[in-house]
C-alpha cells in the first residue's frame, strides 16, 4: 500500500521503464494531478489514478506503467 501522504507537490513522476511521465501539482482524492506546465503536459493538466503508483521513492513517483502506457490513459478532466 502507497502511503499517499508522502506524496509532494512539485515531484517527478517517472514510468516503469524511467521516463518522464509530469510533475505532481497534487493530490486530488483518489488521482495524482499532474502540473499543466510541465513539458509533458501540452499545456493541460493531467489525472493518473492512484493504483498506478508503484512506489514513491527517491523523491520521485514511480509508476507500474511504462512512460507510454501512463500517457495513453491519463485523463485530463
């Protein structure tokens, strides 16, 4: 179990295979959003549901998905 609360506005979340996926602007119930600002992000804010974090670590988010499959199914409302 991820203990949500170590999530942090501002850290990186990387897929399985390590690559940039955003940057957490916060937690919103059960979904990280994701900052609109990021590179990533195409200037929309991005949701990834909590149950595809793998790990939080190393001051980073670390998903179960790789960096494509993470972008294939985040949801931006």
């Amino acid at each position: 179990m991820i203990d949500l609360s170590s999530i942090k506005e501002h850290m990186p979340v990387v897929g399985s295979d390590g690559g940039h996926v955003g940057t957490i602007d916060h937690l919103d119930g059960q979904r990280i959003k994701l900052t609109k600002t990021d590179p990533a992000a195409g200037g929309h804010h991005h949701f990834i549901h909590v149950d595809s974090i793998a790990a939080v670590e190393g001051g980073e988010v670390r998903l179960n998905r790789t960096t494509a499959e993470a972008k294939d199914e985040w949801a931006t409302a």
